[in-house]
C-alpha cells in the first residue's frame, strides 16, 4: 500500500473519510448558535442552564463514544465501524430536530455525540492504514482540518436560520439538525465503495481478503495506465495469530512498552485541546464583553478565523511530511504559542479593537489549527496496529476532558461578568499568558519526544504486535501457524 502512487482511489478515500470533521464543524458551529432560538418560548423554552447541559452533553457523547468505538473498530474492522458510526450520527442528528422536549433533545445529542467520536477512531484508523506513507501526514492532517471548512459553513447557515424575517423561529432551530444528515446521506454511498483496511485483514486472519482487497486495487490503477512498482523482500512483514488485547494489556503497551510516546500522546493533544477550548468557546463574549460587539454580529468575526484555522493544515501540511514531524510539530505549537503572548500583551495594553484582535486570532491558529492536526495524526500512527483506534480513543478522551471541560469553565470565569462597563482585563490576560506557557511547552516536549514518522511505513513506526518472532526464537506453536 506505500509504494502506491496517488491515485483517485486516494482521493476517494479522502472524500469519503474526510467528511466527518466537515459534519461536526457544521454540527457545532449551528448548535452552539442556536442557544437564543431554543429559550424561545415558541421553541423549547430552555433556560442557559438547560443549554449548556445540552452542549456538554454531545462532549461527553463524544468521549463515550470514542472509547466504546474505538475498541470496536480495533476488534470488528475500520469499514464496519466507519458505516456504522455515521448511521448513528446521521439518525440521532435527524431525530434532535424532531425533538419535543428537553430531555428528547438531551438523548438525542449524546447518542450523535457518539457517532462522531466513534468517527474519530475508524476514520483515522483507516485513512493511516491505506493512505501511502509518502502522502500520510498531509492528508491525516488536511482532513482534520476541514473542521473548519464545516464550521464556516455552519456559520453561514445561521445567518438564514436564526433570522426570523427568513425562517420562523420555531422551525430555524429544527432545519440546523438536518443539513448534516442531510449532508451525509450522500457518503453513505461513497463509503461502501471503500474497502476495508489490508493491515486490519492481514492481522486479524484474513489474509487471503487482503490479497484481494490490495489485488482489486492495483487491477484499477493499471487499467489507468499506471506503472506500479513491484514489492520487494524489505517490504515482507511475518505475522501470527494478533493477542487478544485486555485493558491490562493495553495498559502494559501504553505505559510500559511506549511510555515516551504516550506522554507525547497525553502531551500534544491536551495542550491544543486547552488552547482551542479556550479560546474557541469564548470567542464571543470577549467581542461582547471588552470589545461592544453585539451578540448578533459575534457570527461575521467568525468567518476569518475558520478561514485561517482551515488554511493552516492545507497549506502547512505537505511540511509535516518533508521537513519532517518533529520540526513542524515544535514549530507550530511553539510559533502559535509564542503569538498569543504577543496578543496577550497587545489585549492588556488595550490597543486592539475586534478586527485586529480577530486578526490576531487567524494568525494564531493558522500554525495552532496544523499542530492540533498534528496531534491527532502523531497518537494515530505511533502505537501498534492492532490497538490504532483505541489509542485514537484514549488519547481523544483525554483531551476532551482537559480542553472541553477545563478550558472553557476557567476563561469563562477570567472574562467574569457582561454587566460591568469597565471590565477588568488582568484575569483574562493572565489565563492567555498561561495558555502560551502550554502551547509552548507542548511544543518543546514534542521535540525531545517526538517520533520521526514522516513517509514510514506504519510497520516501521511501530511493529505490529501479530508480528512473529524470527525463526531461530519462534516455539512449535508459533512455527506450526
């Protein structure tokens, strides 16, 4: 599979995989904007409170769902779980805007808050495992980052909505939860013509399905006229029968096998998680609260700083896979963290307005939106194969622990009440100075930490635990099978 070409079967597997994110920015983006809708009396009468619950709810969804998932696309296949995953998503999504109460609304948020963490396990399980390794950190990276390319179209879509001189009131809430189903329909179909990952087959006793599998797909590229390299005896890899993996088990691989590399884990995804957090969900009411900007008009400062987020891995990410992992990694988190000091001094002076603190922001997480990528990336294609998605999992429900939960609940509390005319900027600035001090250090441990993965194969990266010993060490048992 890495000695490949890039193909248009890779950019339907780009295609087909890479739509999650795009549905989960376009997801929270409308949700999160939905909140005045929702304690309308004509809608669901909520109270803040009963949003916020909402919201923390689909959160919590996502790390169920990334655990319970990622385990199983580990034991029953990444296809299987891909399809899967998005059915939940889609009908949990679809069944919220038939919601008749709060508590209807509450189920229905956590059940599509599962399908999507679940996305997040098979999907970048399976685009490491087919994607060459030549292309692997610029595509895993670019399809992180089309999050924000959902998110600005999420945007968008609120700005029809939840104006009630286009959309009445009690039905803008309820078309929000259909444009994703609605969305993902289409790829239900994209995604059956995708086959399973050939690393998953091969170590889980189906060998002979690999075969076709790989056989299937170079049959297509030489029927395009493209001259396939032949495989050579380094490429060769012996595999037993895959152990049976007991949380114990995964235990023992995480933190005695490969302990740098789960630090490294822990380290780059809950730092990103922290800084994202941070200031993502507090975007608005610090337009509100220090700069006077309306709450309605909080949506058309969004636009730029999707834009940049989504520039960032597109542009920075064909680097991770030429300089190299570790160089880019430090760089972005360091440069990104580096940034924010600056804008933490520029805030306190008080010589910034929206426009140029929104600027600052897209420059900011321009190089913060490929290293969070980056992350992502890193705890998927440094740990054995046969436990990919519930590294993905784990190291996923970290950080949504740390950066969903902590972040916004801490800035929340800095920014302090809307109701003072002369707020007080110190808090604030002092949580943005301890937001560069993590990104930073995120940085500096991914250099001394970090793993240079770039166009390695996955079996180079980290041997397969179903690989079998040489002969001069392998037992009866191991040589019978």
């Amino acid at each position: 599979m890495d000695r490949l070409p890039w193909t248009k079967f890779h950019w339907l597997v780009v295609v087909g995989l890479g739509v999650s994110w795009i549905l989960d920015g376009i997801e929270i983006q409308i949700v999160s904007s939905m909140s005045g809708a929702l304690q309308n009396p004509q809608t669901l009468h909520l109270t803040s409170a009963q949003v916020g619950a909402t919201a923390s709810v689909y959160l919590a969804g996502q790390v169920v769902g990334a655990l319970f998932f990622g385990r199983l696309t580990d034991k029953l296949g990444r296809k299987r779980l891909f399809i899967i995953t998005l059915m939940i998503y889609l009908l949990a999504s679809g069944a919220a805007g038939l919601s008749f109460d709060w508590w209807m609304l509450l189920v229905c948020r956590f059940v599509a808050g599962m399908g999507i963490g679940g996305e997040y396990t098979a999907i970048n399980s399976a685009i490491d495992e087919i994607i060459p390794a030549k292309y692997r950190g610029r595509v895993d990276i670019a399809v992180n980052g089309t999050y924000w390319g959902g998110a600005a179209i999420g945007a968008a879509a609120t700005l029809v909505l939840f104006n009630e001189n286009m959309v009445p009131i009690e039905w803008g809430w309820r078309l929000g939860f259909f444009i994703g189903p609605l969305l993902g329909i289409a790829i239900i179909f994209v995604r059956k013509s995708i086959p399973e990952s050939p690393r998953w087959l091969l170590t889980h006793g189906r060998a002979e399905e690999a075969e076709q599998t790989v056989d299937a797909i170079e049959r297509q590229m030489r029927a395009d006229g493209i001259a396939l390299p032949p495989v050579t005896a380094k490429d060769e890899l012996a595999i037993t029968s895959p152990p049976r993996l007991t949380l114990w088990e995964l235990a023992n691989v995480f933190f005695k096998k490969y302990p740098r590399r789960s630090f490294l884990g822990f380290s780059m995804m809950a730092t990103q998680a922290f800084l994202y957090n941070a200031i993502f969900f507090t975007q608005g009411m610090v337009l509100v609260h220090f700069y006077d900007v309306p709450l309605s008009h909080t949506g058309y400062y969004f636009f730029p700083f999707a834009i940049g987020n989504l520039l960032g891995p597109l542009l920075l990410g064909p680097l991770f896979d030429t300089i190299g992992r570790r160089v880019m990694i430090c760089g972005t988190y360091v440069i990104s963290g580096s940034l924010l000091f600056v804008s933490a001094w520029a805030f306190h002076a008080g010589i910034l307005s929206a426009a140029s603190q929104t600027l600052l922001w897209c420059v900011i997480f321009f190089f913060a939106s490929a290293g969070a990528s980056s992350a992502y990336l890193t705890v998927s294609e440094i740990f054995p194969l046969e436990l990919r998605g519930q590294a993905i999992a784990f190291f996923f429900a970290i950080s949504q622990g740390v950066g969903g939960v902590i972040a916004p609940f801490l800035f929340g509390h800095l920014i302090g009440g809307e109701d003072n005319p002369n707020p007080d900027r110190n808090p604030l600035t002092a949580g943005y100075v301890m937001g560069a001090v993590i990104m930073v250090t995120g940085g500096i441990i991914a250099w001394y930490f970090g793993v240079n993965a770039e166009r390695k194969s996955l079996e180079d990266i980290a041997e397969p635990l179903s690989k079998a010993p040489p002969p001069e060490a392998a037992n009866p048992a191991v040589q019978l099978r």
